[in-house]
C-alpha cells in the first residue's frame, strides 16, 4: 500500500515542476534563451545607440563595471527581460517607443532588476515554493492513505484537496513575489532617472500604452495570477514620485531623438516591411531619419544606383556619420562593387565612436569579395579584428573560415568553423572541428590551445 502514496507524491511533484515552469523562465541562463529560439538582431548603429542609453543608468545602479550585455530581439511586442548579466531589448519595444527616454525607463526598470539581485531572491522564493508544495503533497497524501485503510472517501478527497491546494499556494506565493520585485524595480528605476537627470514620464507613457492595450483587449485578468503589477497599479504607485522630479518635463536632446527616431525607420525597414516604414516616415516628413529611411527601403526595394544617390546626400550633411558610410557598403556590395564597398566600409570603421566589432567584419567581407591575396590577407586581419571586440559574433568566424580556406590554411580554417559553432551553442560540432584543427597543429602554440580549450569545454546542456 506505501507505493501507491510514492507514486502520488511523484507525480504531484511533476504537476508542481509544471506550475513553476513560468516563474522559472524568468531565472534561465542567457545562453539557454538564446539556445531556445531567441532571435537575436545585430546591428552597430542600433547597438550602439541603446548602449548609449545605458551607460549612465548602469552607472546610477552601480552596474557600470558589471560587464552587462545588451541584447536586440528580434520580437514585435513590447518587452525586455534580464538573465544573468544579459540586458534583452525586443525589437518590438524599440520600435513602438517614441522618445529615447521610453526606453531609458524600460532600461533603469531592468537595471533594478540586476542591482536589486532579483534573480538569485527568485531562484530563493522557487525552492521555498518547491518545499511548500511537497509538504502540502505529503501531507495530502498521508491524508489519501488513512482514507484507504479507513474506507473514508471523505478523507481521501480532503487529501487530494490539500495536495491541489499546497501546488496553489505555492504558485501564487511566488506571483506575489514577482509583483513586489516588479514595483521594486520601478522604484529603482526612478531613483536612476532622477540621478542622471532624466525624466520619468516616459514610464508612464509606457505603462499607459499597456493599461489601454490591456482595456481595448477585453481581457479578464486575474490580478493574484499573473506576475507583474496591473498596469494601473504600476501608474498609481509611480505618477507622484515622477512629477514630484525636477526633471518631470525634462525633455530629450535633439540629437538624441534624431537617432531614436533613424533607429525606429531603420528596424521599420529591415523587419516590419515598405508599409510600415512608409507609415512611419510620413510622420516624419522632411526630416533626416525619413530621408535615411527612403535610402534605406530604396537599397532593398527599389534602385541602387537611386540608393546611392540618397546615401552620398545624406553623407554630405552628416560626413562624421559611421553608419551612412555603412549603408554605402552595403549598396555598393549588393551592386557588385567590392572594392569601393570595401572604401566605404574602412571610412566607417574609422569613424565608427562605438568601436562595433561588425563593421570590421563587413569590411573583411568586402576584401574577400576583391579576391586578390593581398586583400584575403587584409580580410584576415579585419575580420579578426572585429571579432576581438566581439568574440560572440557566430557569423563572422563563417567568415575568418573562408578566408583562411582561400588562402591555404585549413588549420585556421578548421579552428574558426570550431570557434563559429562553439559560439552558435553546437558544441559537438565545435569539438570535431577543433580536433581535426589540432591534427594539423604545433602542440602548445596558441592556436592549438586555443583548440583544446574548445574541446575541454564542458556544458550543462546537451548539445556536447
């Protein structure tokens, strides 16, 4: 008779491993997430804008030394979450915010989450939770067995009832949790806004958008059962301390939503499609995103030699700018012109303030496009230069392999597809491809420990 209570008790503890599965993603490593699917976005000029967000939040936080990753995805709705020491931004809420401090405050938010040491309390409040539950299942099925032995359906469905209701208050100790670290971070977030002298009505606005998207819904929610604050909530607590600041009506600088705003053209372009930039650039009329917007939906939809055209006048207003010098690459290499791609690249590696390891490696790909040694060799060195500065950049070791191919060296070769797969998470890959590279290696140089490195890697995954 005891190993039917086992049984029991194993499988409630399934049911409550399944409850906690929610609360539990917000605690993933960032390489698991990324291993799961997450579509992640590269860009230099977007990537360096939202570091130029950050920065003086991180500070405020005391986060400036902490080494915090910043992650684009690619996700349409409006979200941002942190694991470990990664910052993940959807492209969604880029999109959507119509002022650099919209963003700053999903940022500060966040950033609360990390100073405030939110995930390690989570994983904390997850095992007390754990316990909660079983004991409930334990004691609900001691309850089970009397009821066998007595004949007491009354007893056996009471302890079915505590097991059922140990799992729910369990699950709803730790959404209550959630909520409180959410307000938390908000708080947190304002005391970094007002550090930095920023605004917080970008917050608000934020939290507007949800409370009307949330009426406009229909949906019943039920506030004990979800993880974040209701939106109004959220404003209720935040609007006196927001306009209590003196900086409430502080507004962005101009040359800051000038490039919030070519950031929003430029992610309506690549990934919401011609309607939606078309949209979001006749609201812009005249101005000097829309015009970089035009350029940019005429190099993909329309004529490269018009492309051009819009690309060199808007490098002649803005000469200093790294990223229409990017975008003349990028036309130039789609009309088969590597060579002068590969200028235009240089000039915005030059002047590049953010140091992007990914033009580097656009500039290496415009090399090997020339195809002649000397320039295979440049490639190299560009390339590697690139990935020192991003050493996560899967891409661009595809790259360095080819690169290495064409010029004969297939231990570099085969290191580089190592090193390409090793970041990409396919660590079997990056194993057999780092042997065959050591095969044809001096033992003990730097490149043949740099391969062993790879095949001593162990991970908690299964990819191995």
């Amino acid at each position: 008779m005891l190993s039917r209570p086992r049984s029991t008790i194993a499988n409630a503890a399934r049911v409550f491993a399944t409850i906690l599965l929610a609360a539990a993603v917000a605690v993933a490593g960032s390489v698991t997430a990324l291993a799961q699917g997450v579509s992640v976005v590269r860009d230099a000029e977007i990537e360096a804008l939202v570091r130029d967000y950050a920065r003086p939040i991180f500070k405020a936080a005391g986060l400036a030394n902490d080494g915090i990753d910043i992650v684009l995805v690619n996700d349409s709705s409006f979200n941002a979450f942190v694991t470990g020491r990664r910052l993940f931004i959807n492209t969604g809420a880029l999109m959507t915010a119509e002022t650099p401090n919209e963003i700053i405050g999903v940022i500060a938010h966040e950033a609360g989450h990390i100073a405030g040491g939110h995930q390690q309390k989570l994983r904390e409040q997850l095992e007390r939770a754990k316990t909660m539950a079983i004991i409930a299942t334990l004691l609900g099925a001691g309850a089970m067995v009397a009821g066998a032995t007595t004949n007491s359906r009354g007893l056996a469905g009471a302890g079915m009832g505590v097991a059922a209701g140990g799992g729910e208050m369990a699950q709803r100790s730790i959404l209550a949790y959630q909520r409180t670290e959410e307000i938390t971070a908000d708080r947190s977030a304002i005391t970094y806004l007002n550090a930095t002298g920023q605004s917080g009505m970008g917050m608000l606005k934020t939290f507007h958008r949800f409370q009307t998207a949330l009426s406009l819904s229909g949906a019943q929610v039920d506030p004990y059962r979800i993880s974040h604050p209701m939106p109004q909530d959220r404003i209720a607590n935040l609007e006196v301390l927001v306009k209590q600041s003196p900086n409430v009506d502080k507004l962005d600088p101009p040359t800051l939503q000038q490039r919030h705003d070519m950031m929003r053209v430029k992610i309506a372009v690549y990934m919401e499609g011609q309607a939606a930039a078309a949209r979001l650039m006749q609201k812009m009329r005249g101005s000097m995103a829309a015009l970089y917007g035009d350029a940019q939906s005429t190099y993909l939809y329309g004529n490269l030699a018009s492309a051009l055209i819009k690309t060199n006048a808007l490098i002649k207003a803005q000469p200093k700018n790294a990223y229409f010098q990017e975008l003349r690459g990028d036309i130039l290499m789609k009309a088969n012109k590597p060579k002068d791609a590969a200028d235009a690249y240089a000039k915005a590696v030059s002047l590049d303030p953010a140091r992007s390891g990914l033009l580097p490696v656009s500039l290496g790909q415009a090399l090997m496009a020339v195809g002649t040694p000397d320039s295979l060799k440049k490639a190299v060195v560009q390339i590697n230069n690139g990935l020192g500065r991003d050493k996560e950049n899967s891409t661009g070791y595809r790259y360095l392999a080819q690169a290495y191919g064409e010029l004969g060296d297939i231990p570099g070769a085969e290191l580089a597809t190592a090193e390409g797969h090793f970041y990409s998470g396919d660590y079997k890959d990056a194993k057999i491809f780092a042997m065959r590279a050591q095969q044809q290696m001096k033992r003990g140089e730097p490149r043949w420990i740099r391969a062993q490195d790879i095949i001593n890697y162990k991970s908690s995954g299964k990819s191995q």
